[in-house]
C-alpha cells in the first residue's frame, strides 16, 4: 500500500477522550505497521496547558506497553499547542508553530484539521482558522482538509446550520464528516458481498427477501457520558447515523463505479426514499425503551436514571426499535426492522437478510413459520463473518429437516489483521478518499427522517418510554413490531458459530 503524502494532524480536544482512547492508538498502530506518511507531524491542541513534552506524556506509558522502540519513534513526532478557541492571539500563534514545523518537517503545506471537541468548538474553531488563512487550499501550498467528529447537528436544522456555517470557510471536498461505522472492515465488506457475488444480487429485493433486521446492540450502560447522553439518547447516538448508514449499503443500488461521489449518491437514494412516519405512526412504529436497575448473575446493574450525569426523572430512551419502508422500486412493501441499545445482553451488531419461504412447502409441519427460512447473517462485530442458514435433511428414515450454518469468520483469514475504524478512516482522509465520509446532503436526509420523530418525542409526553431492566433484549412491546405472529427478532449469541436454530420439521 502506498503511503499518503508528507502531511500535519492538528487534533483539537487534544487532551480529551478520544483522542486518548481511539485516535492515539490508532496512529501509533498505522505507525508500527509503516503506513503513516514519510514525513509527519501531530499537533495536538486544545484548552489544556501543555508543553510538546508534556502531551507525550500523556501516552507514553500506554504506548510503551505496546511496544517501546516504536513508541519512542511516535512521540517524537507529537507536538503541542494551547489554543483556546475564543483567541486570535493563541490562533496566531498556533500557525505560526505549524509553520516553523512545515518548514523543518518538509510538510509542503499538507494539512488536515481534525475536530475532535465538543461540538459547540466547531464553528469557532473554524472560523479562527480561516481568520489565519488556515483554511486555504493553494496549488503550491498542499491541501488542507477537515474532519468532524459526531454528533453532526443535533436536529435537522442544526445540522443544516452546521454545513452552512462550515461552508463558509471550507468546500465540501475539503470536509470530512466521520461516521466510525464506515471505517468498519465488515461495514465495507457489505458492498463487496453484495456486488461481487453474482448469486445474491438476483435475490436482493422485495420478491426474494421477506424483511431485514438490524441490530446494534451493547452490554455497557451510558458509563462516564451520562451528561453527553442526556442531550442525546439512543436515536441521535446510534440510529441516525450508525444505523442509516448500515440500512443504506443494505438497500443502495449498485454504484456505477467505486467513488465517493457515486456511492454518496446511491447512499442519498434510499435515505430519500425512506418512507416518512405520520405523526400517528410514531408511537406504532417506533419503540423506545430506558434501561432500569437490575441483577444479573448477582451483579448489580445501575438503572439508566441513577447514572452519574443523567437526570433522575429524565426520558431520555436507551433503547429504539422501529420499523420502516423504503419506498422504491426495490423495497417498495418489505420491512426494514432496526434496533439499537444499551444495557443488552451483549454488544453485537449484525444484519440478517431474511429470505422469503419457499412457494410450496413439501417438507411442512403445522408450526413452520419463517424463522426457519434461509436467513443471511452479516455480522458487523463481534466474531465477524457472515453465515447462511438453510435446511438440510437429516440423514436417515423419512424427510426430517434441519436447518444448518454455513459460516464463514474473518479470523480464519489467517493473515487478515483487522483494522480498527479510526486507522482505516484517518489513513482514508490523509490519501483524500472520501467515500466512507458522509457528505452534507447524506447527513441531512438522515437527519430529515428522524427528525419528525425527536419532535414528536419532545411535543407529545404521551409517546411511550418504556423501562426494561438491565441485561434484557429491551422492551417487550418491541416484539409487536413485528406484526406476523410467527416471526420474532433474532436473538444472537457471541459467536456466530454458536449460532443453532435447530428445528425438526
Ligand atoms: C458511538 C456512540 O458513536 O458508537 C456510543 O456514541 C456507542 O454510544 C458507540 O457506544 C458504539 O460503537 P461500536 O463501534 O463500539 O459499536
């Protein structure tokens, strides 16, 4: 693989937990496996007082732990600056240190910002940089590129606000919205399934495919970001981004050409085509649960309301199921079924395609029903791979059926290292490759969708929020979601392996 051009990271939120817990590790891993830039410099900014010196500090021990001789190699190219975004002065001076680093690292004036602060920084943070003429893009001068963390906006119209105002001092070529589900390997390996095998792509639509359900599910509660969470809850954090992203590389037609522009489109498409919710529609279609205290294997489990940060009457929900149409020639009638939460039983996130029956059944008993039907398994994390369930006859005396798993693992690629979400992504920005980026008008269709939703939530206190105690599959109402009695959601285990729907037929 090639390596991206000489280049500067400016990260501000410097000193604050993402960068501590995923950007850090990350580069260090690019860097161990050679595949930062030739020439490169880290600078990290923010509030905090630090000294170069002193913001290596900060990561040493945990880099060591790794591997020392590289960590010595990475920390010397970590540099630090205060900067307080209310400053011109401490702006000033910031460009004035990445200038002298440019100069003695070679940089060529490549440039790539990354927004790793609370999101109300944004906006000033951009406008100080381009106060220092840090936002220019000359032909001599390199590129200067952006990238933002979520949250996006927390409505529609913040977020329209949000490009607005970014858009005043960057083009859109130059912002990167990060959306930490695309840089998955298993998440891109969607596309790749679905348009490199000739035997899916007949089936992929409404005559072959009864419904697809996805679930993002975790064991952890809110944890430390009880404070973040409360101005949040489940459908801004997980549903209109993490979730839609997933629904649109299930649902897109297929790019022209591997681009960011055409896959952008196709991605555009199906959040267009989502078909909007009435308001009555809301409290049918769209669950929302609040995880309460509980016990599991005599271990306590706090409630939502009682978490550090989290109001003790708040209404803010843990958990969203919601079913939908897509409304286009491909989808038009089939349910799409999406779940997220905290405080499950266990953190897995998959897709499973679930394949219609049969049209005549010869091997029938009275309680046949489609959970035993062919069911596509993605399997975003953990354990991941992907598995076809489908029926086979049990060797012997008369037509017993079973269902058995082909599966497939990505640890049996035994060279296969997979990598975190924030290496892919970061290495994808410093080369200029958008595509897994989300781009202005795809991030305001998602928000256009559920957007009717937070309003009815907020307008309306007679939309339901149900409890449902710590380490369960959410709210039990969910399950009416699904309106054919014989059809449940699915219950993963860990491992796909594991994964046994036996059934005698
Ligand atoms: C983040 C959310 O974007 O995604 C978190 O803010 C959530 O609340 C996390 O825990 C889940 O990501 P992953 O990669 O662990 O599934």
């Amino acid at each position: 693989m090639h390596k991206p051009p000489h280049q500067m990271l400016v990260i501000f939120g410097a000193s604050g937990d993402l960068t501590r817990r995923k950007l850090i590790p990350a580069l260090f891993d690019l860097h161990r496996q050679n595949l930062l830039p030739g020439h490169f410099v880290i600078m990290g900014s923010g509030r905090t007082g630090h000294t170069d010196e002193s913001f290596r500090d900060l990561f040493r021990e945990s880099l060591e732990e790794k591997d020392r001789d590289a960590a010595a190699s990475f920390l010397q190219q970590l540099f630090y600056h205060p900067a307080d975004q209310k400053s011109k002065e401490d702006f000033a001076a910031l460009a004035k240190k990445m200038e002298t680093l440019d100069k003695q690292w070679k940089l060529n004036g490549n440039r790539i910002f990354y927004l790793a602060t609370p999101p109300g920084q944004y906006i000033p943070i951009a406008c100080q940089l381009a106060g220092q003429g840090l936002n220019q893009e000359k032909e001599t001068d390199g590129f200067t590129r952006m990238i933002i963390e979520k949250p996006f906006g927390h409505d529609l119209k913040s977020a329209q606000a949000l490009n607005r105002n970014l858009k005043k001092h960057f083009g859109e070529h130059q912002l990167y919205r990060i959306d930490h589900y695309l840089g998955k390997e298993t998440v891109q390996n969607i596309l790749v399934t679905r348009f490199s095998n000739g035997i899916f792509e007949p089936l992929w639509n409404r005559n072959y495919i009864h419904h697809v359900e996805i679930t993002s599910a975790e064991d952890m509660g809110v944890e430390s970001r009880g404070t973040y969470y409360e101005q949040s809850g489940a459908l801004r954090d997980m549903i209109q981004n993490h979730l839609l992203q997933l629904v649109c590389l299930v649902a897109m037609e297929p790019p022209t050409v591997i681009e960011p522009g055409a896959i952008r489109n196709e991605m555009l498409k199906v959040l267009q085509s989502l078909r909007p919710y009435t308001e009555a529609e809301i409290p049918k279609y769209v669950i929302r649960g609040q995880y309460m205290a509980s016990r599991v294997r005599r271990k306590y489990l706090t409630g939502y309301r009682e978490e550090k940060g989290v109001d003790p009457v708040s209404r803010v929900e843990t958990y969203v199921a919601m079913k939908f149409y897509i409304d286009n020639w491909r989808w038009g009638g089939l349910p799409f079924y999406i779940r997220t939460g905290k405080r499950l039983p266990l953190k897995v996130t998959e897709i499973v395609i679930h394949f219609k029956p049969t049209p005549h059944k010869l091997f029938r008993k009275e309680e046949d029903n489609c959970s035993t039907c062919n069911q596509l398994i993605i399997r975003i994390q953990p354990d991941e791979g992907i598995l076809l369930k489908f029926a086979m006859k049990i060797p012997g005396a008369g037509f017993h059926v079973q269902d058995v798993n082909m599966d497939f693992h990505y640890s049996d690629l035994s060279s296969a290292h997979l990598p975190d979400a924030y290496e892919r992504l970061l290495l994808d920005a410093m080369n200029g490759d958008a595509t897994l980026f989300s781009r202005s008008d795809v991030v305001e269709a998602a928000w256009a969708f559920v957007d009717p939703i937070l309003r009815a939530w907020e307008s309306n206190h007679d939309n339901p929020l149900h409890g449902y105690p710590s380490g369960t599959w959410g709210p039990d109402v969910a399950d009416y979601l699904i309106e054919e009695p014989a059809i449940t959601w699915r219950y993963p285990c860990r491992n796909l392996s594991e994964d046994t729907n036996y059934c005698e037929l």
